[in-house]
C-alpha cells in the first residue's frame, strides 16, 4: 500500500489525464475517487486533452 502523504506530510498529488480522442474516462473517474477516498489530492483534466496541455497542468 502506498501512503497517501509525502514525507513532509503533504498529501501526495496524482495528475490524471485522458490524452487524445478516447471518449472513454469512467475507469479513470473511478480510479481518481479511489486515491481521493485514500486522502490524495488528485488533479483530473478531464477529456481530449492535448500533450502540451497536460504539461501546462
């Protein structure tokens, strides 16, 4: 199990993003809630992003 916080106490940040056309996002949605739930802090770009929109996040 992975703890949810960094060394310093932080809870850890998890970027999550759907690259390209795939429409598809509710696996990614479920496993987002899941870190949430587990006290991560999770950032969800959502749909049909592009590379240099992800790096910009």
């Amino acid at each position: 199990m992975v703890p949810a916080t960094s060394s310093t106490g932080r809870p850890l940040r998890i970027l999550m993003t759907k690259v390209g056309l795939d429409g598809h996002d509710r696996g990614a949605k479920v496993v987002a809630r899941c870190l949430r739930d587990a006290g991560m802090e999770v950032i969800y770009t959502g749909l049909h992003r592009r590379p240099e929109q992800v790096v910009l996040a």
